[in-house]
C-alpha cells in the first residue's frame, strides 16, 4: 500500500473543527472530465527461483538488495527508514513494499492506458533484470504460493509493526493478506460527488464478476487451497470492520456523508507526527476528533491518513480505488483498468453495467461475493452464471474504449488490454484454473510452477 504523505502546510494540517471539513476533503478531488486519468497498482511476489518460496527482505538475496540496485542502476531515490531500504522513488511511480516483501509499483495516473502500457514494461524490464542477476523471480499470481506466513519475514516499516499485531486480534487472516497476498487495482477520478457516488455504486456492484474473472490464487502453503481466488476469500476475515462491501453505497441518494460517517466509526491504526507513529489501534476517529488521544488533536490530514488504512471492495479517497482483483501476469495486469476506464468513464456504458447487476438484493451481492472465491466464473447467479456477465461487462468496456479512440503508434485501441480475459471470459476458465491445470501437469513442481507464473522480459512493443 502507498503511505499517505500529509501537506503540512495546507488543509490537511487544520485541526477538524466541523464534520463539513471532512466532506471538503473529498471534494477537492473532484476533476473536470477532460482531466480524468487512470491510475494502476501493481503488486508481485519476490521468491527464489528454484525454491518458490519467498525472498526475505534482509540479506544478500532479499527484497532490500533488489530496491538497493534498482536505484543503484536505475536512478531510483531510496526511501529510508531507520537505515534500512523500504521503497523507492524519483521514478516513473513510485515503488513501495507490502508487508511481506511484496514489490507494488504504484503507477503515475495517465490518459491513456498505452502510457501505462509504456511505464509497466520499463518496471517489468528493471525488476527481472536485477532479479536474474539474483536467482529472483516475481510471480504473477494473487498469493504467495509455498512459504507459509510464519517463514517470511515482516518488511521493518513502522507502520507495519503496529497493524500486524492489531491484524491478529480482530481477524483469523489479517497476517495472512498482509503477508502472502498480491493485488492488482486501478484508481479512477471523479467530477462530483454524484459521479464520486454512481461510480463506486457500479463499481461495487460488479465486484464479483470481476473478482472472478481475475481469480488468480488457487495455490498457497505449498498446495491447492480448495479457492480460486484465497486471496478474496482471506478478506471475508481480515478486519471485518474496515472491509468488505459498504452497503450504503446502493442507496440512491448516498453522497459523501454517508463514507465520512462509516469512516469515523472505524478503528484507528496510526496517526503520524513527523517520522514518528503514534499507535492509536482500536480507537474509533469519531473518539479521537472528539477526545484526542496520546496528547494529540485530530487534524484533516490524519484523517486522510486514516482512509488508506481502510479497505472495502471500492475505496473512496479524492479518488476511487478498486480493489478487489487477484494480482495477474504483466500481460493482464492493464485488463482491470481497461475495464474500469471503459465502463466507469462512459456514462451510458456505466448504465449498461449497472443493469447487469441492479436488481440484486444486499444479501445476494454478498453471496455471490463469498461465492466466486470458490467458483469463479462458473458461480450460478439467478437464472444465469457469472461467466455469461463477464462477456456482456466486457463487451460494455470495449464498447467504451471504441468511443473514446485513444489509439497507439499502430492504430489499436485501447481495448487491445481486454484480448487476454476476453479469451479467458468466452472459454470460462479464470486464471486460476490454468494455473492448478499446470501445476498438476508439471506434477506439482514448485520450480515448474515459478517457470510458468514469473514475469519475464517484455516483448518490444
């Protein structure tokens, strides 16, 4: 997760007088549509070559040595914490650390998705390079596969050291998503708190058909873990209180109030001064604006702060996070945020989205989000499965694109990124299929299995 950097010196530095301040928050993001970028995070897993089992992050052969030549080769700025190497930037992005050494490019948001396409394939020449070097490979899937969480080593960032323990106590699997996982999510922009609203509403709403066409984590431990997707199976018990799909988010007239009023309600991790992280766990933001606590008064920043630490399906911020997609191989990883900018920035497309899913009750939306963890595409909803609305959302995101003819140096559109799911949608099968397909063909190698799932150099373009 990219860590918020407060702006000492402009709104988020006020104290929080009136909830009103709250609600300004979100709408200084809002963006006049000829402004509208897209934005995409990628995370990997870092294991050893032969073994699959995961990198540490300290030693000759760990996470911290990859960061250290990639800025060493790449003009990268290393970002220190107490001496030790915990991200980079300075680049195209910036490259961050999940808790378990996952390596997260945190893109620049771009117009088109042909940039993105650009800025993924440096990154992906950068880290396999270096990784060769090192007998590392980066894997394209939703969960570390053979280490068991006890074996990899916690990434020294502060913050971690606080939300790790918090993890254990309100939730069977908190470690387990911060440690094994890997996700791949798009981050959109908005032009008002309507726009802000129907998005996240839609958004939401087709989670689960996206969740399943992108199941990617059917293997963890060392062995099949009966899921296609662990990875949004280990959310249903990670912090139930900060996670999961926000209900209020179907109602017709939600606006920002309703996200301001859920997030004050939820439990703190942090708040940060300076370098130096407060532990506030457990402590509802409603308490500490209107109490303090640890001798510090609630500022607009931290509340800021806050919201990063919060992690329902779709995340509201001054702009809005999907989060509920598998990691995939570089070939996929522009596929969601083809989706998402070809359904969520046409108007009429996002209506045709939404009425593939409007008339499902809140318990069926929950449901069939438990469900597709197991079954993927083959998930039965009312009279249809839910590989039949795969193909009609994706046929409503190429449609999209087609209208908005951001084309490359070789006239193709942007829905050139939907070609590989498009396959996968029309055949049924998530990747996670072809995965345990493999895996079991290759007898159940984990050297094979890294053969298979690691990045490799990109093709020129």
């Amino acid at each position: 997760m990219s860590d918020y950097i407060a702006d000492e010196t402009g709104p988020d530095a006020a104290p929080i007088e009136r909830i009103e301040q709250l609600l300004e928050h979100f709408e200084r993001g809002a963006k006049p549509r000829s402004k509208f970028r897209v934005g995409t995070e990628y995370e990997k897993a870092a294991v050893d070559r032969r073994t699959g089992r995961a990198i540490p992050f300290s030693g000759s052969r760990g996470v911290e040595t990859v960061l250290r030549k990639l800025a060493d080769r790449y003009g990268w700025e290393p970002l220190e914490e107490e001496g030790r190497t915990i991200g980079l930037s300075g680049g195209r992005g910036e490259i961050t650390l999940e808790p378990g050494g996952q390596i997260e490019l945190s893109g620049e948001p771009y117009e088109t998705l042909h940039e993105a396409d650009e800025e993924l394939r440096e990154h992906v020449q950068q880290i396999v390079t270096v990784g060769d070097e090192l007998d590392i490979a980066f894997l394209g899937l939703g969960i570390q596969p053979f280490s068991p969480l006890e074996e990899i080593e916690w990434v020294p960032k502060k913050r971690y050291g606080i939300m790790g323990p918090y993890m254990a106590k309100v939730g069977s699997m908190g470690q387990r998503m911060m440690k094994q996982t890997a996700t791949v999510q798009v981050n959109l922009d908005f032009e008002s708190e309507s726009d802000a609203m129907q998005k996240m509403r839609v958004a939401t709403g087709i989670g689960p058909i996206l969740n399943a066409l992108f199941a990617n984590s059917p293997l963890s431990d060392g062995k099949p873990n009966g899921y296609l997707s662990y990875r949004g199976h280990i959310w249903t018990d990670t912090d139930n209180d900060r996670s999961g799909i926000l209900p209020f988010v179907f109602e017709p007239r939600a606006g920002f109030a309703d996200y301001v009023e859920w997030a004050l309600d939820v439990p703190m991790y942090f708040v940060k001064r300076g370098k130096t992280y407060h532990d506030l766990t457990g402590v509802p933001f409603r308490r500490f604006w209107k109490e303090g606590a640890s001798g510090l008064r609630a500022t607009v920043g931290d509340f800021a702060l806050h919201l990063s630490t919060l992690f329902p399906e779709v995340r509201l911020k001054q702009y809005i996070e999907l989060r509920m997609v598998d990691s995939q191989p570089p070939e996929s990883m522009l596929a969601l945020s083809a989706i998402a900018k070809g359904v969520l920035y046409e108007p009429d497309c996002m209506l045709g989205a939404w009425d593939l899913v409007k008339d499902w009750s809140l318990e069926e939306r929950v449901r069939l989000n438990a469900a597709v963890h197991r079954t993927a595409l083959a998930t039965p909803v009312r009279r249809y499965r839910v590989r039949d609305l795969a193909c009609e959302l994706l046929d409503i995101a190429e449609e999209g694109l087609r209208r908005q003819q951001r084309r490359d140096a070789r006239g193709e559109t942007e829905a050139v990124y939907l070609e590989r799911v498009r396959d996968d949608a029309r055949r049924g099968r998530c990747p996670a299929e072809q995965v345990l397909e493999r895996w079991n063909a290759r007898r159940r190698d984990a050297a094979g299995l890294v053969e298979l799932t690691a990045y490799r150099l990109p093709a020129a373009a």
